[in-house]
C-alpha cells in the first residue's frame, strides 16, 4: 500500500467524520462527479496542510467542480 493510498484513505475518512457521514458515502459523491481521481491526486498538496484546508477544497470540488487553490497544472 502506498503512503498516498494511505493518507487518500486517512483523507476520506476524515473528511467523512467531518461532514458526519461514511467514507463510502463521500466515495460515492467523489466517483459520481468525476472527482476521486482528482483528490487522489492531490496528495503533495493536502498531506502538507491542515486538513480544515483539504476539507474546504473538496467541499468546493463538490459544489463547484473546481478546487480553491491552482494546482501545478494551472487548473484552478
């Protein structure tokens, strides 16, 4: 198992307590909008900060389709 498999796992069920929800459920919500591999992705960025501030990206990415911050491929 890698370590971003890990803190991908560590992020949805994190993310889950915080929406007071399941993990399968935000799994659910990210694969339907097309989002799980863009969370995923972002590793380098979220384990580095606050999880508040993850949260708040992908509260955005649900409702908007887009995250708060630019990424290193400019997709803001």
């Amino acid at each position: 198992m890698t370590k971003e498999f890990k803190f991908f796992v560590f992020l949805l069920e994190s993310y889950a307590q915080y929406k007071d929800t399941t993990a399968d459920k935000v799994l659910a919500i990210l694969d339907e909008k097309i989002l799980t591999d863009f969370v995923y992705s972002m590793y380098f960025m979220y384990h580095q900060e606050a999880l508040e501030n993850a949260f708040m990206d992908i509260d955005h990415l649900i409702e908007t389709g887009k995250p708060l911050v630019a990424t290193e491929d400019g997709v803001q």
